[in-house]
C-alpha cells in the first residue's frame, strides 16, 4: 500500500474515531438517566380527598407503557415511579424527597394540588430539580423568575378570569355582577384574573361579593346575599360540592342570572347532576380538552386513537371520566420535551425544552395548543367557552386567551 493510501486510510479512521468520540461525549446525564432508562417522579393522591384525581396517575402509568412497548423514546424506556401522598402537604414532602434522593429521579412530573406542589416547590427549586406541568391552576407555577424550575399545565385560575371578564364585557357590559369565591388561593386567584381582565369596569360592574369557608355547612345565606344585591349575572368561583349547592339554591329561590361557573366545577357527574340537571341549564363555563362524551367528536382521528389507548391499557377505565383524558393529555406533553432533549438528559436541558414548546396535542381542542418560552412557563392559555343544555356541555363562540403578567 502507498504512502498516500495509508495516510488516507489513517486520517480516514481517525476521523471516525473523532466521530465517534463526538457522539459519545454529546450524551449528557445527570441522576436519574441512563442510555437505557429514564427515571420519572411523581406524587398522587391514591387515597385521603382528593383520591378521585388518582386516575390522572394511572393514566399516566398506562401512557408510559404503551410508549416503553413502542420502544421507549430515543432508545430509553421511561421508569415512572409514582407516590400516595394522600393529598397532605406533610407526606408530599415526605415522598418527594424519597423521589429525588433514594430513587434518584431526573425530575417530579404533574404531581397534584395547589398546596401539596407549594409545600415542595423551594425543595426542588433550590435543588434544581425540575417540577414540571403542576397539576393545579395556581398562577404562582408559572412565575419563573421566582421558581425557574417549576411550571405548570393546565390553564392558571387568574387566566381564566380574565377569560371570563372578556366574555361579559363583549357581552354583558352593563351587567350587575354578584361573585361567591373560596376563600382560599384557588379563589383569591380566579378572582384577581376576573378583577384584572375587567380593569377599571370592575369598581362599577360589581355590585356585591361574598366568599365561602371550605368547613361552611351551607352557603345559602351568601347566594341570598348576591340575590338581594340586585345582581343580575353570578360569577360563581367554588369547588364541586359548593358550586352544586349554588346552582340548586338559585332554584329554589328562583334567582335566574347570568350564571359563570368556574371549570373545576363543570363534572356533570359530580356537580350538575347532584344540583338537578334542569337547575344547571344555561351555565356558562369554560373548556380547553376535548371531551369524548361531545357527539361533535364522534369521528375524530384524536379521540378514536385516545379510545384505542383506554381499551388496550386502562380496560376498565371510565371514558366518560375526562381525567383519563388529563392523563393522556400531559403524559403526551412530557413524551414531547423528553423527545426534544435528545441525549442531553441533564435537569437543566429538561427545563429548557420544557420552556421551549410549540405544538398541537390533538386532544385539546381546535386552536389551542402547548405553547412556552424562558419566560413564559404557562403552557394552556385559551379556553372556549361553553353552555350547559340540560345534559351536556355545548361549546360556543371563539377560543379566548387570558393573558397573566408575572410581575
């Protein structure tokens, strides 16, 4: 062989050896990953009060199987490793820390509750471990200058607000408006987006205000305080149990307003059914997840695959229980940023793919999408609004976003 032929076939190995070295020193890992393995962390409430939510848990244990018996994602199967914390800030702490320093999880995924995630959320901050997609609607997971680790998924509470503040001022700009809120972050919250999103309006549009103990037996007197008021629209910010007690009491008093129901209360199961179905006709709320249960999606590609996935992996799931589809929905979210990493599986790459989204699930609805940026950690943004007709909810008009500063 020539001089020239063997240098080229050295330089020629060399260079593939440069190669080689290249790729293997482009793979970045820090606790938790593997080239065969990503560890994911998450806390659920499998029992205590709030048990009914542990389905999202399941669903998303169901999810990351069928993506592990496709073959993982860039070759790692995801090991998601999931906690009863029975909704109690105390035991969330408790088994958050087990996550990330026995288990050694690359991150906490969608763990649920307001203050369950608040009791966590400096923990894994000053860690740097990433807490993404918050299964709650506190504004607070999405302020990233405060908790640049943390973000949340669904829609925040004060962006709906002001999504509700935008439908009565198109609509209703004369209307005298009567509020009954928890008493809590969730009401604080929902109520500061409405107050903002009717900005000066808000001093005349008001006309009374009330609020609620979660402890409260009732909250008759409070519904006929609003009716005294004068009010002629009710904005309606309470969880399931009180919202299906107000919508009932407005019956049997016959106080007929404009009715806006916060959506952590629209379950036709757990709320418009205990409340009478006919009380319920003409509520107003607001969506952002196809529902299966909607004829309007009777053929859709999105929601048969979705159906698909329930019989195969959850045979005995509920499909008319729309928190399988939460599940499916933010499961399919992290699959995304985890796509996006590539082989850079450090905690600080995972939050920045996270903050670095823009696409379609297809089991949100029409013109709603995942969408982040470094200082934008709120994913959903708009929802449609929607009507109650006796049976079932009827979406209406455009898809609205409700903007939030952090300040």
């Amino acid at each position: 062989m020539s001089f020239n032929k063997l240098a080229a076939a050295g330089l020629a190995g060399a260079l593939s050896l440069a190669m080689a070295g290249a790729a293997v020193a482009q793979k970045k890992y820090d606790a938790g990953a593997t080239d065969t393995e990503i560890k994911v962390g998450n806390t659920y409430a499998y029992s205590g009060p709030a048990s009914a939510y542990g389905v999202i848990g399941k669903t998303e244990a169901a999810y990351f199987k069928m993506i592990n018996d496709q073959g993982g994602i860039n070759g790692r199967k995801i090991n998601f490793i999931t906690y009863d914390d029975g909704y109690s800030p105390p035991k969330t702490v408790e088994q958050t820390r087990k996550l990330v320093e026995s288990d050694e999880v690359l991150f906490i995924f969608n763990p649920l509750g307001t203050a369950t995630s608040l009791a966590t959320i400096k923990y894994l901050n000053a860690k740097k471990v990433p807490q993404l997609f918050i299964a709650a609607g506190g504004t607070m997971f999405g302020n990233h200058k405060q908790y640049p680790y943390s973000m949340g998924w669904q829609p925040n509470y004060q962006s709906e607000g002001r999504i509700y503040a935008k439908h009565v001022l198109e609509k209703y700009p004369n209307a005298k408006i009567g509020i009954l809120s928890a008493n809590d972050d969730f009401g604080r919250d929902s109520l500061k987006g409405f107050k903002d999103g009717l900005g000066d309006k808000a001093k005349t549009l008001i006309v009374s205000e009330t609020t609620y103990e979660t402890s409260d037996p009732t909250i008759d007197s409070q519904i006929l305080k609003l009716k005294a008021s004068g009010a002629d629209m009710f904005i309606n910010f309470t969880t399931p149990k009180f919202a299906a007690m107000a919508i009932k009491k407005n019956a049997e008093i016959g106080w007929k307003p404009v009715h806006i129901l916060h959506s952590v209360s629209q379950a036709v199961g757990s709320v418009m059914k205990p409340a009478g179905l006919e009380n319920g006709k003409g509520v107003i709320s607001a969506n952002y997840g196809k529902d299966p249960d909607d004829p309007s999606w009777k053929d859709d590609a999105s929601v048969k695959a979705w159906s698909a996935f329930m019989d195969k992996y959850i045979p005995d799931g509920d499909k008319h229980n729309t928190l399988y589809v939460y599940g499916y929905n933010a499961a399919q979210t992290l699959v995304q940023v985890l796509k996006q990493c590539g082989d850079n599986l450090t905690r600080e790459n995972v939050m920045k793919q996270a903050a670095s989204l823009n696409f379609d699930l297809p089991m949100l609805l029409p013109g709603i999408k995942i969408s982040t940026s470094p200082t934008d950690h709120f994913p959903i943004k708009q929802m449609q609004l929607q009507s109650f007709d006796g049976e079932k909810w009827v979406r209406f008009g455009p898809v609205i976003q409700g903007e939030v500063s952090i300040d």
